[in-house]
C-alpha cells in the first residue's frame, strides 16, 4: 500500500507552507516520523498525497538561549536536549521528560514538534512544557502568532492549529533562575506500551524563607487535552513543602483531574491511586532543588536540603 504520492524537502518555513498550500489539504509535515508513520502503516491515519520533510529548515532546528530565556525548534530531536546543558540545569523538567521518551534510537529522530502535534493528553514533552508555561509558534500564509502551550488543544489527537496548513515552528518559555526548580516524573507498564499510565511536570518558585510563591503543575492523561493542575498549584502556594502541603495538593488533584479508565493502560482506580504519590515524586524534588538554589553559588555544594514526607 501507498502511504504517500509526493515526497518534498523545503529550506525554509515560507517554502513549506507553500507546500502544505498547493497540496489542498492532504498533506502532512513530517521530522522524525515516529508518530505519524505508524499511524499511516498501521491505518490510524489515511494515506496523504504529500510529506514535507522539515529536517531541513534552519530556524527549526536551533535551540538559542537567550538570557533568561530559551527557544527551541520543533524539529529539534529529544537528544539533543537532553544533551544540552543550560536546558537540564535551568529546563529539568523538559530534559527529564524527553530522556523517557522511546529508547535511544527514537530519541535521535523523534522531535519536541512531534510530541507536540500528535497532541496526545498525556505526552511528555507537552507536559513538561505545560509545567515551563511555555509558548509555542505557528506560522501560516497569514503570518506567524505566538500562543500559549495549552491553547494548541481541541481534545485527544485534536490540535487547534490546521495540520494541513500551518507549520509549528517552535517553543518558547523562561529559564529556572534564583529560588526557581523544575521536575518531571511518570509511570509506566513495564510491558513496553509507549504511553504513560501519568506523568507530571512540576515547576516551583520558593522565597528565602523557603516559602513555595508560585508553582505550576502539567499532569497527562487528565482531561481531553495536556492538563494544568491550577488547585493543586493553590494548595501548594504560602506554605513550605511538607507531608501535609502534600497531601492537601493530592486531594486538590484528585478532586480538579478527570482521570478515567485506558483499556490498555490502567484503570481510573488505579490512577487515583497513583496520583499522589507521582506528585510527592515531583513536587519533593522540585522544591529541594529551588531551595538549593537560593545558596550562594560556593556554598551550595554543601547545602542539602531534604523534605521529609
């Protein structure tokens, strides 16, 4: 059977939306080809009439740190960040959730755009991305516009942007300073079912008191789209991490996450059981972490701070 027509390699975003253009609709962009091959092979998605190839536009493929701040092509393979320095110490969430993703292999070709697009409730990338606040561009015949990581979601596998039209070309998000962590944890079948039974990304901003000032909380699959935890975020706020923050969070989570059951993952009794404990997993590291950077530069090798939960 054939999967496509045409095959087309453009160099810049303006060429490949020209492509998607002349097309009419059946075409679809492609980088690693991780998700969307296998959907077209193994019928999930029909045939299409034409693949732009995007592995070859510059801007796509770039991670530029710039300040305070960080962008990221959407063509850019998970290995190459997790491989990048400034993005595991001041991006761990996002460096932690891209390492999970497949095994070496895929992460060499597989993308942060893929992960993205495929718009899957619970995709790694996307939740850490939810947790970093992060913003994502798209361009069309229209121009480009810049928009928030959650508003790209209409519901499972649904994306708010046109796949057949408009290009994702890349993320944007601030970088973890002073008092600031981030961590991403998940679960998983052992039996090797490529999505998570839950992950979590958590991003938190302590005072040198130790007080948590802000926070933000992705967690997947708990809706129709990547979702963000805004009452768990709450219970955690003007307090320091301890058992009873982590608690008053999990029962928080429970109550806002419309967990349900996968038939081929687990069950929603499952999930609401397993949910607290993947949020002490993130939230307790996050928080040691952001207190740890509140030392000065030279002491912060001898200050460890531990969370007894």
């Amino acid at each position: 059977m054939t999967y496509w027509q045409e095959y087309v390699q453009p160099r810049t975003v303006d060429a490949a939306l020209r492509a998607l253009q002349q097309a009419r609709g059946q075409a679809r962009l492609v980088a690693g080809g991780t998700d969307l091959l296998l959907d077209l092979q193994q019928g999930r998605h029909p045939p299409v009439r034409r693949l732009v190839d995007i592995t070859s536009i510059d801007e796509m493929l770039q991670i530029r740190i710039d300040g305070e701040h960080a962008e990221i092509g959407a063509a850019v393979p998970h290995r190459e960040i997790v491989d990048h320095p400034v993005l595991a110490d001041r991006a761990a969430c996002l460096t932690r959730a891209c390492s999970l993703i497949g095994g070496p292999q895929v992460r060499n070709v597989a993308t942060l755009g893929g992960n993205v697009a495929h718009a899957l409730p619970a995709g790694d990338g996307t939740i850490a991305l939810v947790a970093l606040d992060a913003q994502a561009e798209i361009a069309s015949r229209a121009g480009r516009r810049w928009l928030p990581i959650e508003a790209l979601f209409s519901g499972p596998g649904q994306t708010t942007f046109d796949r057949t039209a408009e290009v994702l070309v890349g993320f944007r998000f601030r970088l973890t300073g002073s008092g600031e962590a981030s961590a991403f944890e998940r679960i998983m079948r052992p039996q090797g079912v490529a999505i998570a039974i839950l992950n979590l990304a958590c991003w938190l901003r302590v005072d040198a008191s130790g007080i948590v000032t802000a926070a933000r909380i992705g967690v997947g699959p708990a809706g129709p789209r990547p979702f963000r935890a805004h009452q768990a975020e709450a219970a955690l706020v003007g307090r320091r991490i301890d058992s009873g923050a982590i608690d008053e969070a999990g029962r928080a989570l429970l109550d806002e996450a419309a967990l349900r059951t996968s038939a081929h993952r687990a069950t929603l009794e499952y999930r609401r059981h397993l949910i607290a404990t993947l949020l002490r997993r993130t939230v307790v590291p996050a928080y040691e972490a952001a207190v740890h950077t509140m030392a000065r530069p030279t002491d912060r090798q001898d200050q460890v701070v531990k969370v007894q939960v």
